[in-house]
C-alpha cells in the first residue's frame, strides 16, 4: 500500500470516526425566538393621541404578558421600547418575570442615537449567557447586538456555541429619501460585521419598514459582495409585498383597518417585521439551524388581507391571545425555531485561531482568520473519499486574514482541514453547489 494512499485511508478513518462521535455525542435543544414591535412602550412618545390613557402601559402588560405565555420565547427581541432602563425593567418585571417564573433576564438599553425610543432583548438566562453587547448608531435609531453562548453541558471544557441578535428599527416612510436612510443605516451594519472578521450565527430582526425585496437596503442585507457575511430570508419570497394578497401570509401590519389613536390602520398588507439569518444558521453550518416550517407571524393564516386580526374570525390562536394581539400593538410579533446541537464538536482544546469558511461553496472559497500569533498554516480540503483535493501553505502574522482559493470541483461534500505548525487544528464540513 502506497503512502499517499495509507493516509488517504487514514483521513477518512478520522473523518468517519468524528461524524460518529458527533451523532452519539449530540443533544439537540431549541430555543425560540420572538421578534415584536410593541408600539411605543413608553408614556414620552411625543405623539398626541398616543398617551398614557390610549396606550395605557398597565394594559399593555398585561396583553404582552398573555402573548409571551403563550409563545414561551427564549429570546425575545423588542422594538418601540421607551429609551429610559425604567421601561425596560417594567417590561420585564410586569409581563415577563410572572407567575412563578424568574429567570429571564434582558440586554443593555442604549440610545446613542436619541428619540423616544430604542430596542430592547429579553432572555431565558438558564439557556444563554449575554456575552458581549454591541451599539451601531445612525441618524434615527441604534442597532444593537447582543452576543450570547449557549449554556451547554460541556462549557467547563472551553466548548460552547456563540449567537448574536441584531436589532434595529429602520426609518419609515415610502419615499425615495426613506429608502436611502434605511441603506444608510444597514450599510453600517453590513460594515460593522464584515469588519469583524469573523462570521458566523447571527441573525438581524426588527421593524424594517421595507416593501419589497428590490428595495436597496434589502438588497445590501441579502446580496452584500462577501457571501461570507450576507444575510438569507427564511421564507424566501421576494417581490413587492406591500398590499399585495400573493403575500398575504406575511404580512405583519397593521392589526387594525380603522383608525384608533395611535394604532396605524389600512389592516394587515405589509411585511415590516422581518428576521433574516446568517448563511451559517441558514446552511447549520456550525450548529444552529432553522427548525424547517418554524418562522411566522402570530395570528397570521393569510386570511385577512387589508382586514384585522380579529376579522375574519382567528382559528389559528386562542382567542385571548388575538385580542391581546388586537389591543397591543399595529404589529404583530414574527417568530422562528432554532436548533441548537449543545454537544457537537466537544473539544479538550481550543486551538490558537479561529476559521470561519464559506457554505455552501459556489466557485471561490472564502476562508476568514482570526489567529492570536504569528505562525505557518496548512490548508487542507478533502472530498469525502479521503482523497486530497487542494492544499495549501501560508505563513502569516497575527491578526485577521482573508483567504481566497478557487474551487472548481464538483458539487458535493467536502472536508476543509486547518493545521497550525503546532498540530493544533479545526476540521470544517463544506458543501459545493
């Protein structure tokens, strides 16, 4: 037996008894995620008929409350909150930390931006542990990003696995001045990610206030140049979805078709409220990937276009919930599943980088670094016979790097093995399109 055969054998023997290993090692867990603009939680709106007797804050906690205890989210992620800590702790204290229940904790408020109002997230803390916070500021409101490890198992082992949850409440309006501010106001978020160098579980929810897909700050989210970094929509359906029936089933605003304080009215023909995801949730690439079927809008059967959601009458939810839903906010809260594999890829060592590559690959691979030392690299890629595909040597500094390989190869599955002069290395499933 030829050397180069031997080892090819061997590759493949480690490759097997890995992918063995993670499926008797894995203990998948789900956690949910809600994302709602709660209409202007806060007495300070500046609105005229928007005040504390026709957006009563005790009712609204007690119909934000009916609605979490009926989704039981694990992170829920907030637009419209009043921008004092004092409306963020209500919230928290009045609507979700009830009835027995005392482990949720939230984010840090920021208003960097200024305004009246600001994001806000809430989390089930015995799942995640709020690693690190982020604020974007931009000409009308913050983004935020909150980053979390999953509180798994294996975390005394250095093993865990890192989200982030971007928010943001882009500018409104339907003018070709709006349009460009909520560019402006992604591209700074698209630059900040990219910028980091280092991609991975992240997802980006809000109240957009797009209306349609060609639109240029959706089109910046989910064509940015970097595939590495761009964003997916979970449902795929792009086109023009304001009062457009064909989108009914999306559409997230308004609860209400006549006038009403401040509710907004028209009935329900947009799709403001979006989550989109990273190609790394998108793909499960690294252990976080939709539950398939999972994402919608509460309440919303695709029944009531331009109507409410009471009228027709609603089969989908209690009826408690929907008048909850109804008397809240002109909103209605957008939900998704994700799966968390807690225990895949249990390591008894952390190598001294970290790799993040493109997936799917399409001609080019994208290979992003973040390395702690100078040192020599072998790059591997094997298909999934064990035969060796490509190979390369790179000697670099520390810091960030981008790397670019061609790849014409055919489509198919394929293993990326990164290998420091130490032996130290982190072994990544591709797949070629």
């Amino acid at each position: 037996m030829t050397r180069l055969l031997y080892m090819r054998r061997v590759v493949l023997g480690i490759l097997l008894l890995v992918a063995a290993k993670v499926v008797l090692a894995q203990g998948p867990d789900t956690i949910r995620m809600m994302q709602y603009n709660l209409m202007y939680y806060t007495n300070s709106s500046g609105i005229s008929d928007c005040n504390g007797v026709s957006n009563n804050l005790d009712a609204k906690d007690a119909n934000i409350k009916t609605i979490f205890q009926y989704v039981k989210p694990t992170v829920f992620c907030v637009c419209e909150m009043g921008s004092q800590n004092q409306y963020a702790d209500r919230l928290l204290n009045n609507a979700i930390n009830t009835d027995g229940i005392d482990y949720y904790r939230r984010g840090l408020l920021t208003n960097q931006s200024g305004g009246a109002i600001t994001n806000m997230i809430y989390f089930d803390s015995r799942k995640l542990t709020l690693y690190r916070s982020t604020t974007i500021s931009t000409s009308y409101r913050d983004i935020n990003g909150y980053t979390f490890y999953y509180n798994a198992d294996n975390l005394s082992s250095g093993d865990t696995i890192f989200m982030t949850f971007w928010l943001a409440h882009l500018k409104a309006g339907d003018y070709s001045s709006n349009e460009s501010a909520r560019l402006a106001q992604v591209q700074k978020l698209m630059n900040r990610i990219a910028n980091s160098g280092m991609p991975g579980n992240y997802t980006f929810s809000g109240d957009f206030n797009i209306y349609h897909s060609d639109e240029p700050a959706y089109q910046e989210l989910t064509e940015y140049p970097n595939s590495l970094y761009r964003f997916y929509d979970p449902v795929n359906r792009p086109g023009y979805w304001h009062n457009n029936p064909q989108f009914s089933s999306l559409h997230t605003q308004s609860t209400h078709s006549q006038e009403a304080d401040c509710f907004s009215n028209g009935g329900l023909d947009d799709r403001f409220d979006i989550i989109l995801v990273s190609p790394y949730i998108y793909y499960g690439s690294d252990r976080v990937h939709i539950v398939e079927g999972s994402y919608h809008a509460l309440g919303q059967d695709g029944a009531r276009f331009n109507g409410t959601i009471l009228s027709p009458v609603n089969n989908t939810i209690p009826s408690n919930v929907a008048n909850a839903l109804y008397q809240q906010s002109d909103h209605l809260p957008v939900i998704m599943d994700l799966t968390i594999d807690a225990h895949v890829g249990a390591t008894t060592y952390k190598p001294d980088f970290q790799i993040n590559a493109t997936n799917p690959i399409q001609e080019t691979l994208y290979i992003d670094l973040h390395n702690d030392k100078a040192d020599d690299y072998d790059i591997s890629v094997y298909a999934v016979d064990g035969s060796l595909v490509m190979n390369h040597h790179e000697n670099l500094d520390a810091g960030v790097h981008h790397l670019t390989y061609p790849f014409p190869f055919r489509k198919g599955a394929y293993f990326l093995v990164f290998m420091n002069k130490s032996g130290q290395k982190s072994t990544k499933k591709l797949v070629r399109y």
